[in-house]
C-alpha cells in the first residue's frame, strides 16, 4: 500500500495556508437557468405510451414549494404538446418558449410563499435515437426506454430539469399487459386498465434528479439475486436470461465492495441492470435502474471473448458507482461533471483491480491517461472543471477531459494523499452530501481534512487549469534537475472562467501556467523511492538514471535531455512495467510534437523484452499499426511494416495462433491484439491464416471457439475479395442475434479494399443494416479509407445521424473527419460546422481541427525521421532472447 507523499516543512505550510484562503472564500451560488424562489417537491406522472404510433400521453400533479410570491410557474419542457393545466384547482393558461425549452404557466392570481400543486395533461412523441422516451427495435420487438442526462428529461415531462432540483418521483404507467414495465423504484401494483393495457404503479423515488429518472418497458425478463439485503437482477430481452448471468455475478461481487468503500449502503431497495436489445449510445447510470446498451452487458461464451469479458464487467463497474457518485451525491451543475464520470472510472478501475488483478486493469489505465494527455496538450482544451452555460456546452463536456483526465487526475491525488486518508475523506464526502449536491471544493475540504495536508490546492492546480505539466530534466555532474513548463503548441492560454479565487491563481487570464505535482523518482538500479513537489516556481532535483514520475501516477510528461535518457534506455528491460509504458508513451508524444527525438521512442519500442508484461506489448501493438496510418502506399510503408513486423511477429510465434490450457487471460488477449495489429500492418501470413480458417467454417462460424471468432472475421474481412466479402455480408444478413449480427457488420467495414468498403457505406442506411448501426459503420469505414467515409457523410447525413442523440449529431461529422491527414478536409469541416453546429457545441469540431492537422504535420515533418532510423537499424535486434 503507498504511503502518503513527504515534502519539505516550509512548502507544505505554505501550501496550506493557500488552501485555508481558498477554503475562506464565499461557496459560489449554484447556478440556475430557471427563474429562482421556486423550488419542485414531488412529481406524480401518469405515462400512457402507444407502440404504433410512437407518442405518449401524460398526465402529472407536480408539487412545487415557492419561497416569495409570484404569479406564474417556469419549468423545462422541450417538444410537448401542453393540453389543460390548472394550479392549486384553477385553470392555468400554458405557453412554450422553445428557444429557452422552458413552459410558462400563469396563473390567474398570485401564488403566495408556501406549497402549490401544477396540474398539466400533454402529449409527446417517442424518439428514434436516445433522446427522452426513445424505441429500439429488435427482429420480433420493440423496446421504450428514456435517456435523460444531461438535459432531456424535459422531452419526457414539464420539469425542473437541472441537477441541483432534486424532487421525488412517483411514477404510474399504462402498459400493454402482456410486457413488462421498469423504473427507479420497485414495482408497488399492477391492475388491469382495459382489456389489453394494466396499471402499474411504482414506489417513490428517494429525493433526486431528474436526469436520472428511468421509465422502460418491453417484452422483458429479469434474472434476480439478493446482494447485501438488494434485489439485484438483469432485466433482458425474453429469451436472453442465460447471456445476462456474468453481468448479474459482476453486480453481485460490485455491491458489497461499494457499500464498504463508501461507508454507505446503497439505498434502494432493488438495482435493475436494464439491457437495450441494440446500440443505445453507450449506458446510463439512472438510479436503481442503470441503462446498458446490449454489447456492455451481454456475455455470450459462445461469442463473446477474453476482452468482452473485461469489457463488462469494467463498464458494470462505472456504472454502479455512480449509484453513489452521481446519484446519491450528486454535481451541483455540469461545471463539475467529472465529478460523476471521472470518479466512476476511478473507481471502476480500482474495483476491477480487486477482484481481477491478473487483468492489470490500472495499468491498462495509463493508456486512457495517455489519450486524455494528446487532448490535453492540443489547442482549444479545457480544464476538468469548466463553466457550462449551455444545454450544448453541457453535451459537449462528455468528453476525454471529463472522463480519463478525471480518472487520471484523481488517481495522483490519491497517491498524494494516501489509500486510506482518501478512502476516509470520500466516506465524509458522501456521509455530508448525501441525497443533495456538491462541488470539487466540497470533496476537497473533505479530503484535505482527512489527509492533515492540503491536497486541495494540488487538485485545483490540475483541475481548473487546461493543460499538460511538462518535467524536462537536465543531467550535470551533479545529477539532475527538474523544472516545468506546460507541453502546449499554442503558447497564448484562454482565461479560464472560473472565479480566480477558486483556481487559486495570480491572475483570471494568466498567460503562463503552473502546477503543483507531485513528483516519485525512483534509480532504475533500485534503492529507496524519492518523492518531490514541483512546480514553475519550485524546481527539484535527483540522480542521473533516476525514472521521473515512477509508478506513472503523476499526470504530466517527462522530457528528458540525452544524457539522462541514456542508462533508461540502456537498462529498460529492468525498468518495471508501468515505467516502461509511460516511458515508450512520453517518448513517443513528445517525438511527435517535436519536443524530443522520435528516435527516443524507437530506441525504446526496438528494446522492449520479449517476457514484458502484455499488456504493455498490447499498448505497444497498437501503437505500432496506428503509425502505420500515416503512411501513403509505397516503399516508405513497406519499409515500415517489415520493421514494425519484425517486433511484432517473433510475439506472435511466442504466443501462438491458439490459445494453450491453463494460459492467462492476458496472453488471450495479447494474442488477439498482435494478430490484429499485424493484420492491420499488412502481414501476409496472418492475412492468410484468417482467410484459412474463415473458410474452413464452411458458413458455420460456430465452428470458430470464441477466441479466435474476432480476429479471423476481422483479419478476413479486411483481406477480403469479393467472395470472401459477400459470404462474411451473407452471415451478418442471416444472424438471428443481435450482438452477432452487430459485429458481422462491424467487422465488414474493417476491409481494405476501397471499392468493398463503399459497399459497407451503402448498406448502412439500408434496411440490411440494424437500427442505430449507420454512424458506426461509417465510422469504422473511416478509420481506414477517411475521404470515401467524408464524402458518403457529406452526401448522406440525415439518414446516416437520424437515429443519434443531440450530442451524437454535435460530434458525428468531425469524428469521421479527425482520422485525415489532408488540410483540405479540415477546410471542409470548418465550412460545414459553421453552416451546421452551433457555435457553443463546437468542441468537437475544433478538436478534429487540431488532429487533422497534427496528423499532417506527422506526416510531414515526423515520418521522414522514423524512416531514417529504421533505415540505420533494421535489421539490428536490440532484444535479447527474442
């Protein structure tokens, strides 16, 4: 277990009575878009959805609390149609203001200070894509279910619809009688309404949010277990059970470890963990009863590999601690949204590291840490902590930021502060916040109080700051000194609006940023740990050999000159294996940006052992065929792929192409990746192998084991000729489940051939493809042929984005954008966002802008060096045993 980091006396003092200033400052008012005085008690919604005609009938008493006279109610309402409406029993006269999605109701007197009750009946439609009471449908069905964060809870009903109005919730539907109907709380009656629909009732909700409401329901089954006094289930598709137990032991292992970390109990008395029979945008923390598109709960063995397996119970993870980091304690305004994502990755990540160590899940994490870092560093970033003025700024921040900067962020501070001092602090943090709101500074002052230090102004630094930390360190015959300077190609920093005193800084619009870090150095040789502060101001020092930033628990880059950098690369199969990650990652980064040489990175990725951890050969797999898209066809690549494939290749012959008894789960999924990466590279033994055993199948691909089912369709796909393309397309039409056919099609679109990949393009916005399919498809497709898949978006848009939520739509065209090299493209970009996205939910679009042209600029000025390397050492094996 690590112990707390040691600073100097005379820091730490100052540091704190920082801390105490910016603890002194006034709490900032929370903030509203809704008029203020009034304040929502209870909502009782009656919720009559009809299936053919994709609309719903509502009808709700809302009790609201008005602290001064007033003589109207203002509340969210988006796409509603409002019928009668009275307040306190007296008719109401109802008018929508779409351009704020707000509906004002006046009464005819004044409401004087004390409880009031708004009537309303109206009506609304049900959404194609995952926006309020959306449809998904399935080969024999159609399931509803409701999408509500950030802001689309006010699709579904009239609602005070911000995080800080937490209300209570008492939810009544008119169903079908013959399906089943799903909400927070667990069912309380059901009664037949008519010949074919019931009545179902349902308990009420503790106080909460409203994004957070659930209402579902469709020709469902739920496999149930009782976990530490819950009912725990998995509700699924009828027919499904059996692909629903994994999730179920995950949630049941989850529970227990949460109620204990926490020091609370969940508080429901039932958590469904509710799977969408299709591609519902990723999975939805509503309380009591999360929301999980199909691929993120389902477990096939049949289908479903060593990373699938991983891969659920990870997101299982994320999203039962929201169950306490969002939903119990709750962000006082999307401001502080990473307070809910980068927390439940945090903490995802710690609770599959406990239960799974052998899967190495936190050193897994440093490559999320990696991808938020290149974010970072680009133009245009954010800080964790940013200020939302915007139903579209808010969409916007789920991003990398949020959610693996967060994480990242949040996995130095515990190591700052300790294990246990930070586990003490949450505890208080949940223990004061519970069922109401908080800010970063409320979980600050909780945590600096348990650790005796002040954590708060390290995480402040790195919270309200946008920007990488860069640690150069410089060699001397007296060893070697640290200093920071921020890693950004652009050297004018945006103000920062946030209130200065919260981001305890000299000036609002600073030019020039500083970071306190905490800093690990360790000898590559061995010999106690050393443990440091930095920051602009406050330089350090260490040994020539010493590993900065050991363990890779700091969130910053290290550049080292090249007398530092010599015994690292010398003794780099010493060095452990998160030190080798971070190593390889910074090396590789700042040789791209032109910080260091590139030629660092290669030094290090040629002397990568043979016996490495897999998952950094996994990582480095990767790496490897993502270079690989920079390249144009021709000699360069050629001379790239034979270098690339003589790391890679002699890693595969080690592991072989069939899984042996006994062996980890991390030699299968290495396995995997390094078939994959080298099918990507072109090689042509491995090309050859996946079409063998593809054909082999004879059309049964039940005759592949789960472990080889991924990487022979892929690796066949993306080799395929015609025939083999239309036999892989014909197993996909013929698929009766859905996560099957969902992957024949997705693997088709890995393929090479341009002409092929255009047929891929085509189908999507068929009736062949499944529904919410398109923007996947078209996204893979761009990942290997990006001006085809510019071009089809360009032509085909609407039918392509109907099925996507508002922030998919922001976000879809400059993600299929980002993955070009070609300045003409970002042009094109630029001209369609500002015809098409608003200008306040552009983050995307300038995030795409800045990889485009990074990507061309590799191309440029980076390529020619990696070729001149590999062209002085190919052939040199730098790798002992291999």
């Amino acid at each position: 277990m690590r112990t707390p980091m040691r600073f100097a006396a005379a820091l730490a003092a100052g540091l704190l009575a920082a801390a105490l200033a910016a603890r002194a400052s006034a709490a900032p008012a929370i903030p509203t878009q809704l008029p203020s005085g009034v304040e929502p008690v209870a909502y009782d919604l009656t919720v009559t959805p009809d299936f053919a005609k994709l609309t719903f009938a509502g009808h709700m008493a809302m009790s609201v609390e008005v602290s001064r006279g007033t003589d109207r109610l203002v509340v969210n309402a988006l796409g509603l149609d409002i019928g009668a409406a009275s307040i306190d029993g007296a008719p109401a006269k109802a008018s929508l203001d779409p351009r704020t999605q707000t509906a004002i109701f006046a009464a005819g007197k004044g409401l004087s200070a004390g409880r009031h009750v708004l009537v309303i009946d109206y009506t609304g439609k049900i959404a194609d894509s995952a926006t309020g009471l959306f449809h998904v449908d399935y080969a024999g069905g159609r399931m509803l279910a409701t999408q509500f964060e950030p802001s689309d809870s006010r699709r579904f009903m009239p609602v005070f619809d911000e995080p800080a109005k937490k209300a209570v919730f008492n939810i009544t539907a008119v169903i079908p009688k013959d399906l089943m109907a799903i909400s927070n709380m667990p069912e309380a009656s059901s009664e037949p309404a008519g010949d074919s629909l019931k009545r179902v009732r349902f308990a009420p909700t503790p106080r909460m949010s409203s994004y957070l409401l659930f209402f579902g329901v469709g020709d469902m089954e739920r496999l149930t277990k009782e976990v530490d006094g819950t009912e725990v289930s998995v509700v699924i598709r009828r027919g499904q059970a059996a692909e629903a137990r994994y999730a179920l032991e995950a949630a049941e292992q989850l529970l227990p470890f949460y109620n204990d970390y926490f020091g609370r109990k969940y508080p429901l008395p039932k958590l469904d963990l509710v799977a969408a029979p299709g591609d519902v945008s990723g999975s939805m923390e509503n309380w009591g009863a999360i929301l999980f598109s199909q691929d993120n709960v389902v477990f096939d063995p049949k289908l479903s590999s060593a990373g699938d397996r991983e891969l659920v119970f990870e997101v299982v993870a994320h999203e039962m601690a929201h169950l306490w980091s969002g939903d119990l304690v709750t962000m006082a305004w999307w401001d502080d949204l990473w307070l809910n994502e980068g927390f439940a990755s945090w903490m995802a990540t710690k609770a599959t590291d406990h239960f799974h160590p052998e899967w190495r899940a936190t050193l897994s994490a440093l490559g999320d840490k990696d991808e938020a870092m290149l974010l970072d560093a680009r133009p245009g970033a954010h800080p964790i902590v940013q200020r939302i003025v915007s139903v579209s700024q808010a969409e916007q921040a789920f991003d990398a930021i949020t959610y693996k900067k967060g994480e990242a962020v949040i996995r130095m501070l515990e190591a700052y502060a300790g294990p246990d001092a930070w586990r003490q602090g949450v505890r208080a943090y949940m223990a004061g916040h519970a069922y109401g709101n908080a800010t970063s500074d409320d979980l600050w002052r909780a945590i600096d109080a348990a650790a005796g230090k002040p954590v708060s102004v390290v995480a402040r630094d790195f919270t309200t700051q946008p920007g990488v930390p860069l640690v150069h360190v410089t060699s001397s015959s007296a060893g070697i000194t640290l200093t920071e300077t921020r890693l950004a190609n652009d050297v004018v920093i945006q103000g920062v609006n946030i209130a200065a005193s919260r981001m305890d800084m000299a000036a609002r619009d600073a030019s020039v940023l500083s970071w306190r870090a905490p800093i690990r150095l360790k000898s590559v040789n061995g010999g106690p740990d050393k443990e440091r502060v930095i920051s602009r101001t406050s330089p350090q020092s260490g040994a020539v050999g010493d590993i900065v930033n050991a363990g890779q628990l700091g969130y910053y880059r290290v550049s080292y000159d090249s007398a530092s950098f010599a015994p690292l690369a010398e003794d780099f199969r010493k060095v452990g294996a998160a030190d080798q990650l971070g190593l390889l990652q910074d090396n590789l980064a700042l040789g791209m940006d032109g910080q260091a040489p590139v030629s660092n990175y290669l030094r290090l990725a040629a002397a990568l052992p043979a016996d490495a951890d897999p998952v950094v050969w996994r990582v480095q797999a990767r790496t490897l065929a993502g270079l690989d898209g920079y390249y144009a066809p021709g000699p360069r690549r050629a001379a790239y792929r034979a270098w690339t494939s003589s790391l890679l290749a002699p890693e595969l012959v080690r592991v072989g192409f069939d899984i042996k008894p006994g062996e980890p789960a991390a030699q299968a999924l290495l396995r995997e990746t390094l078939i994959l990466a080298l099918s990507q590279l072109g090689d042509p033994r491995v090309a050859a192998e996946a079409l063998r055993r593809f054909k082999a199948t004879d059309g049964d691909l039940a005759r592949l084991s789960a472990d080889q089912r991924r990487w022979v369709l892929v690796g066949a796909a993306r080799a395929a000729d015609p025939e083999t393309f239309r036999a892989i397309r014909a197993l996909a039409k013929a698929a009766k489940d859905p996560l099957e056919r969902n992957d024949l099609y997705i693997d088709l679109a890995a393929v090479d051939d341009e002409a092929l990949a255009g047929q891929v393009l085509a189908l999507s916005i068929t009736d062949e493809a499944p529904t919410n399919l398109a923007p996947v498809l078209v996204r893979e497709v761009a990942a290997v042929h990006p001006q085809l898949a510019w071009s089809f978006t360009l032509s085909h848009l609407p039918a392509i984005t109907n099925t996507l939520d508002t922030l998919g739509r922001s976000t879809f065209v400059p993600r299929v954008a980002e993955g070009s090299n070609d300045p003409k493209l970002a042009d094109q970009l630029k001209a369609f966002a500002a015809k098409n996205i608003p200008p306040d939910a552009q983050g995307q679009v300038q995030v795409a802008l800045a990889r485009i042209h990074n990507n061309a600029d590799i191309q440029a000025r980076r390529l020619p060096q990696i070729d001149g390397w590999i062209a002085q050492h190919a052939g040199q094996s730098q790798v002992s045993g291999r």
